[in-house]
C-alpha cells in the first residue's frame, strides 16, 4: 500500500501531457468491470423516475397551469392587503382618546354611497352612537369631515372638509420631527380658510418660524372635543403676501382624502356625567 500510495504521489506531481496518453486507456480498462452495472443501475433510475419526454405537456395545460398560478398568487395578494386592512384598524382604535369627563367612542364605518365631492354616505348612524358634528377620520388621526344632521338609525352623511360649509378652522401648527430647527420652534396658532384649489390658506406674521412639511392639527372650539387634536394636513407652501408685505402666508395641503376612502372610523363623545344621572320615574 505505501508503495502504491508513493506512485500516485509521483504520477500526480507529472505534467498532464505525459500522463494523459496512457492514463485514459488505463482508466478504461479499469472501468470495464464496472460498466454492466453502471447500466443496470441506470434503468433502474430511468423506470423509478422516469424523464419528461419533450412536449408532453400541451400547450392547453401549461395555459391551465399558468392561470391557476396567477389565480392563486391575486388571493394570496388579497389577504395580504386584508392584513393590511385589519392592523391599520387596530392602530385606529389605538389612537382613541378620552378627554376629561367624556367618554369616546370609535364607530368604524364603510362608505357606501358618493355625491360627489360634496356629501358621502356611511353605513353607521344614532343606533350605533353616531350624533351629529362627530368627527370622522382616517387613518387613526386624519379628519376627513364630520357628520352631518339627520342621521338615521342606521346611516349618516359625511361632510368632507372641502365642502363650502366648512367655513374657517382655528389649527395649530406643529413643528415636524426632523427638520433642522423644530427642537427650537414652538407651535403657532393660525385660521385655515380652503382655497379654490383644494389647499387651505392660513396669514400669519412674516417672521414666523414655519418651514414646508410642518403639521397643522386642528384646535376648533366649534368642533368637537373628540375631534381636537386631529390632523389637517401638512405646510407645502410659506411665502410673503404682496398686498401685505409683512404679513406671511402658508398653504396647508390636506392629508385626509375621503373620494378615495372605502373605510373610516368616527368618533362619537358622549358626556359620562349626564350619562350618569339616573332617568326619573314617570
């Protein structure tokens, strides 16, 4: 064996092309004991696991497959956005708040019927705790509108923010995390009237301290309590007012868009001291 072992070592330390002519043959040689079952070996692979032969499948069932494939990748995409749907209601009933001697409710909604820009349709109403001027929301904390009057027992209508009855909102601005000097800027009170092109327009004093992407949450006395707080939209312009030149001028870019919403939440405030005073007996 050392022997043996001490030739290999010589021949594999030679130059291929002193080896090669003589070692193929050697090779062959030494693999004719072995070809008999090499070849049984390999009909018994061939019969165990037999090789597609080309073009057996037709074109008819690759279309099949290929249809069944897409199919079921679309439902696996659907549950992913349900998912999706489901924790971003979670994260809505997260946001609830209760302000002090008030208790608040969070009524989720569909959107069932559209007028438009000017009224939306929901699926809630007084059965389910809705009253009227309760704020709707998007998203958790982005007001979308309120509800408007007559609400039935099981439906009431949104107003969107952009209707005309709106009127001027009172806002905070609120400067955004990540801007350069937001840990040196305190919050500014500002009135929001909505513009023609669908941003709202805010005066305030030219030396102000705004910058574009600051957030506006809404700080309305004639809102309700349950809807102070809540997100407007975010500063996309800061300028000067040419009439005005030491006034300045912003323009507030809504976040909230309910043309596009299927779903919302609204917030219902039911005063807990009135709730407790116990009904007289007739």
């Amino acid at each position: 064996m050392p022997t043996v072992v001490g030739l290999v070592l010589v021949i594999s330390l030679l130059p291929a092309n002193w080896v090669a002519p003589w070692s193929a043959d050697l090779a062959a040689i030494l693999w004719i004991p072995l070809t008999p079952a090499a070849h049984v070996l390999a009909l018994v692979r061939e019969w165990l696991r037999p090789e597609l032969a080309a073009g057996a499948l037709s074109a008819d069932a690759a279309a099949e497959l290929t249809s069944q494939r897409d199919q079921f990748r679309g439902l696996w995409h659907a549950e992913q956005l349900r998912a999706d749907e489901l924790e971003a209601r979670l994260r809505e009933v997260a946001t609830l708040t209760r302000p002090p001697h008030q208790v608040s409710g969070l009524v989720l909604a569909m959107v069932v019927g559209r007028g438009g820009d000017s009224a939306f349709t929901l699926d809630a109403g007084s059965m389910h705790g809705v009253q009227e001027g309760d704020a709707v929301l998007l998203r958790g904390d982005e007001l979308a509108g309120r509800v408007a009057g007559g609400v039935r027992a099981g439906s009431c209508v949104l107003v969107p923010l952009a209707h005309k009855s709106t009127g001027r909102l009172d806002a905070v601005v609120i400067p955004a995390r990540g801007t350069g000097a937001a840990g040196s800027r305190a919050s500014l009170r500002v009135q929001l009237t909505l513009g023609d092109d669908g941003l709202m327009n805010g005066d305030v004093d030219a030396a102000a301290p705004l910058a574009v992407g600051d957030v506006v949450r809404l700080d309305d006395p004639t809102w309700p309590e349950s809807a102070r707080g809540t997100r407007l939209g975010e500063v996309v312009w800061v300028g000067r007012k040419d009439e005005q030149p030491l006034r300045g001028s912003i323009k507030v870019l809504p976040t909230a868009d309910p043309t596009r919403a299927s779903r919302v939440s609204i917030r219902t405030t039911v005063d807990a001291r009135a709730a407790a005073v116990p009904e007289k007996s007739p």
